[in-house]
C-alpha cells in the first residue's frame, strides 16, 4: 500500500495548523487578560520580604526587558512563534534560571511510564471485554461486566483516585499515599529495589486511569462485535463450517480492532487531561502534577510551554495514527484526509 | 413514540428504557438536594470558622465537618447547587452555538462551512481542558469569580462537540427525500431548518445538551481542583482542592473524602444514564438484549 504524498501533506499542514492556533492562543489569552505577571511575581516577592519597594521598579525594568515585553506587540508576536517553533519555551518565573524544556524533560518520564502503560493495559482488557460480551455465542455471563465497567468510565479518574487512597493507601496501606518513589531510597535507576519502589508508586495511579477507559474501550468494542455480527461474511464464514474460534479471532476482531485504533487517537487528549488531574491528586512527579503547581503559583511561562508541549505531542501522535490507518485497513481511502 | 398519553404514557415509555428513567431520577434527586433543603439549611455554613472543625458525621453535623470549619452538609448542598450550575450554563451556551452553527455549516456548507468545520477539527486535536487551563488561569480576579463567569469561561469550548455532532446529522439529513419535498414546495433554507430539520432532531440536541452540560460539569471540576477559580466559595471542585490541600486522607477524615466523591459519582452517572436513555430514545435501532 503506498501513500499518497498529498495525504501526507495535507495531515502535516493540519499539525502545523494545530501547533500554529495553540502558540497563537498561548501568546494572546495572557495579552488579552490584564493581568500581569510580572507583577504579581514582584508583590509576591514584597510580601514575602526578600524585595523592598524601593528595588522593585529595577526588578521590574530588567523582568520586563527580559521577557521582551518593552517591545511592540507585533514584535513579541513573532519573537514568540519564532521561539516556540524552535521549542524554546522560556524560564520558569518562579523558579527563576531554570528553563521550561528543562522542567519538562525531569518530568515527561514519569508521565509517559504510567499514563503508557495503563492506556495501552485498559485499550487490551476493554477490546478484549468488550469483544467477549458482544459475541453472542459466549457466556451471557459476561455481561455482567458492563454496568460497573460502564459506571467507572463515567466517573472522572481523579475522583476514584480519592476513594483508592482514602482505601487502598490510607487504610489497608497497600499502597504509597503519594509520590514517585520511596524517599528512603536512592534514586538510582539500576537499583532493583529503587525500581520496584517506582512501580509501587506508579499502581495507583495507573488503576485511577485504568478503570476508566477500559470502560470506553469495552463499550465501543461491544457495539461494534454486534454490527460485525450481522454481517454477510460471518454468516458465510459459519456456513462454510468454520470452527467458532476462527470465525471470532479472524472474522469478527481484526475487522472491529479498526475502529478501535482510530478511537485510541481520538481519546489522547482526554487521557493527558485526565492524568493531569490524577498526577495532581498523588503528587507524582509528572508533568500534569508540575502543570497543576505552576498553576497554584501563577507560574505562567511553565503553564504555557507545558501545555503547549502537550499539544504537539497529542498532534504528532495523531498524525502518526492518521498516517499508520491506511497500512491497517486497506479499505481506507486516503483522498478523504 | 408510545402508546398511550401525558405521564401515563412517559411511565409506560420509563418502564422500556430504564437507564433513562434512572437518569431521569437521579438527576432529579440531586435538584432536590441542591435546591428544597436551601431552605432549612443557610448558606454560612458552608465557609471556613461557621462550625467546629474535624468534626465527624453527628447527629449535630450529620455529614460532618472539614478541618477549617465549614459544615459538610450545606457545603455540598451549595457545592452541587453551584457545580450544576456552572455546567448548565456552560451547556446551555455550547448547545446554542452548536446548534446555530452544525445547522449552518451542515444545511448551506460553502466557505463558511470550510472555516467552522477546520476550526472544529483544530479545536477537537487541542484538548479542551488545557485550553480551559490557559484561560481560565489567565482570568483576573479569580477571587471573584462566580458561577456565571465559570460557565461563560467552561462554554468557551463546550461548543465545538454540539457543532460537530448536530453538523454530521444535519448533513445526512440534508439529502432525504422529506428535504427535497420541501425544497421543491418553495420552503426557504431557514424554514427547512426550522420546521423539518430541528423536530427531527430534537432527540439529538438533547443527547448534545446532556454532553455539554456533563462536559461543563466536568471541566469546572477539573479546573476548581488545581485551585482557578474562587478559592472561597463551596463548590464541589473546590472542596476536592482542599480536602487534598490539607491532606485529608493522611488524618482519616474519611467522611470529608466520601461525601463528595458519591455526590460527584451521582452526577456523573445521572448523566451517563440519561444519555444511554436518549441514544436509546434517538435510535431505536440499537435496542438489543446484550
């Protein structure tokens, strides 16, 4: 199967669009907003007594100079395109010389690790649950999975996670109450036990945002085993007096796991948004949890680079679906776009 | 729809689609809840030094109180009330501008439609909540900020899913035989739209509204508990944000923890109830014995 390259095209141009909107809106809200930053930071600073009034004015001159908000409007406007694409995201206000990408590089990890591995956990148990229940030659059993599993993917992860901490952590102490890694041990990535410490830390939260996609998965696996089910070519596989397994695994799955893929793409931005919350609720030391800080301590260029950083990797992961699609289902046409 | 007629008829229609019955109730428990015991309960209650804190469910407190003093009880009967509201607002603005424009862009299309449905598509990539994070966090005077400007800020994004979803039904719709009849006895674009479209797709705005407000709901919550918006008031976001702030879990307030969460837990699935009630009631199609 071979691509055309106007497809390509075309889903690039879409990305450069999305990141293009998301650096203008980044760029314009806090313009639009009169309030200002940099002044906050200063009165901050007052109130806490490590500036007095009198080298405030300087402060302010050399933060404004800075930030290149002395110069025109139009010029800070492209300046801060010019930067962003070039992923130059600025410095931390609060935590002063240090850099945005750096704030994110110490933390994108631990984001990836747990958000990955329950995205890709509940994607498997709720295809496969979902695949179960909506085949109607298996147990009616079955079934029974569906309303809690349909009452859990309604309830947001950053509410369960509460109960799971009051529950699991607080009470049967099953579990570490917050954090990612034990504070008793060195952070030593070889160490074994530092290891197990992290995955310790990291079961929680995975089971926060577990619970409630599978729930999603399952439900749209099920509706579409049904569709499949009355197709012609299912009833001709079972004329043809194909064995059941077959007829399930070849027949039925590999045509509903499509749309499935499809929907894993459609859902990253809810799962990054939710992980947000429920990183912010343990304390974990991943990017949504350093977002959610910078928020509480009005820290706005972390605010924006993390969000915009966010955006482009939702985008470039659904470019990356969009241009996989057409290898996995060869029915698709490419010229839709 | 049913035999039958008025509530004798909706009861015989409840009886065949449970979920939206359920929905239905549950939804109406939580008004309930949120406006009747308004009365009996005052509002002061529900701030920091109104009662004695740490204070377990009695028959003095009977849902408790938090650790700076705020009763439990009305904190969550104003917390739902507000929370509700946030969200209706918010749904209610995004339903009206999806409706306005999926009718727009789906019934005339052209350049307009190019426009709304390249910006719905560049909106749907950028997670709605981050661009909520942006905004909302960016508002002046968060300490004043009250219900309504909670739900202006939240229907900022709760348009786009009512536009893309009333627009792919207007579209398949545009074509149908009762379409073309009425374009051939003389009836203008916006008459269709107006007199043979929207009552077709009546059920399909309600599932839209019932999205919109639950997404409103659900982005205020978000927001509220990593702390934008008003600090002091006793929405049900903001009772998440200081449970955690004052690490309620590592003090076994066990009832601070619950409560809100199964309040919470109830909005969310009176509204998942009462769309798997609409989808039912829109597509009759579906209806199986799964």
């Amino acid at each position: 199967m071979r691509i055309p390259p106007s497809y390509i095209l075309k889903r690039i141009g879409f990305l450069v669009a999305v990141l293009f909107t998301a650096a203008t809106i980044n760029f314009l809200i806090p313009k639009l907003a009169p309030r200002d930053p940099v002044q906050e930071l200063i009165n901050q600073k007052i109130a806490g007594g490590s500036l007095t009034s009198e080298g405030a004015a300087e402060f302010r001159d050399s933060l404004r100079t800075l930030y290149g908000l002395d110069k025109p409007l139009w010029q800070q406007y492209l300046t801060y395109i010019g930067n962003t694409m070039r992923f130059d995201l600025g410095y931390s206000i609060v935590n002063y010389p240090q850099r945005v990408s750096t704030i994110i590089g110490q933390t994108v990890f631990w984001t990836l690790g747990f958000v990955f591995t329950s995205t890709i956990l509940a994607f498997l148990i709720g295809t496969v649950v979902g695949a179960l229940v909506g085949w109607s030659k298996t147990s009616k059993w079955f079934s029974w999975l569906m309303p809690p599993l349909a009452m859990f993917s309604a309830i947001p992860g950053f509410i369960l996670a509460l109960v799971f901490i009051y529950y699991l952590a607080f009470k049967a102490q099953l579990f570490p109450l917050r954090g990612g890694y034990s504070v008793t041990i060195d952070k030593n990535w070889s160490d074994p036990q530092f290891l197990l410490s992290v995955l310790h830390h990291a079961a929680l939260p995975g089971l926060s945002m577990l619970l409630v996609s599978v729930g999603g998965w399952s439900l749209g696996m099920r509706s579409m085993m049904v569709t499949v089910e009355g197709q012609d070519y299912i009833t001709f596989a079972e004329a043809k007096g194909l064995k059941g397994s077959r007829i399930f695994f070849r027949y039925a799955l590999r045509n509903t796991l499509l749309p499935q893929v499809t929907s894993l793409a459609m859902q990253l931005g809810l799962i990054v948004s939710g992980a947000t919350l429920v990183e912010s609720i343990f304390n974990y030391p991943g990017i949504g949890n350093r977002l959610g800080g910078a928020i509480r301590a009005l820290d706005y260029p972390v605010i924006y680079g993390i969000v915009f950083f966010l955006v482009v990797g939702i985008a470039l992961s659904t470019l990356i679906v969009d241009l996989i699609y057409p290898f996995l289902d060869p029915r698709i046409s490419y010229s839709g776009g | 729809m049913q035999r039958g007629q008025g509530f004798r008829g909706f009861l015989n229609y409840i009886r065949r689609n449970p979920a939206f019955g359920g929905g239905l109730v549950l939804l109406l428990l939580l008004l309930l809840f949120s406006t009747v015991t308004t009365i009996f309960i005052p509002r002061e209650g529900a701030y920091p030094l109104a009662v004695m804190p740490r204070q377990a469910p009695s028959a003095e407190y009977p849902f408790g109180t938090d650790s700076v003093g705020r009763d439990l009880l009305p904190t969550l009967i104003y917390g739902t009330q507000m929370t509700l509201s946030i969200g209706m607002i918010a749904g209610v603005i995004g339903l009206g501008v999806g409706t306005v424009l999926g009718f727009m862009t789906g019934y005339f299309g052209g350049l307009f439609d190019t426009i709304v449905k390249f910006l719905v598509d560049v909106l749907m990539t950028i997670p709605s909540f981050l661009l909520l994070i942006i905004i909302a966090s960016s508002v002046p005077n968060p300490e004043e900020m009250g219900v309504v400007r909670m739900g202006l800020i939240l229907s900022i994004v709760a348009w786009v899913q009512p536009t893309r979803a009333i627009r792919a039904q207007v579209m398949s719709m545009r074509e149908r035989a009762f379409v073309m009849m009425a374009k051939l006895s003389g009836m203008s674009g916006m008459e269709i739209i107006i007199k043979e479209l929207m009552p077709n797709l009546m059920p399909y705005l309600a599932i839209s509204l019932a999205g919109a407000v639950n997404g409103g709901v659900l982005g205020s919550l978000g927001l509220q508990t990593l702390g934008i918006g008003n600090l002091r008031e006793p929405s049900l976001g903001m009772t998440i944000y200081w449970l955690r702030y004052y690490n309620a879990f590592l003090q076994g307030y066990w009832w601070w923890i619950v409560e809100p969460v199964t309040v919470i837990a109830a909005i969310f699935i009176a509204f998942l109830l009462l769309s798997i009630g609409l989808d039912e009631f829109a597509n009759p199609r579906t209806r199986r014995t799964v």
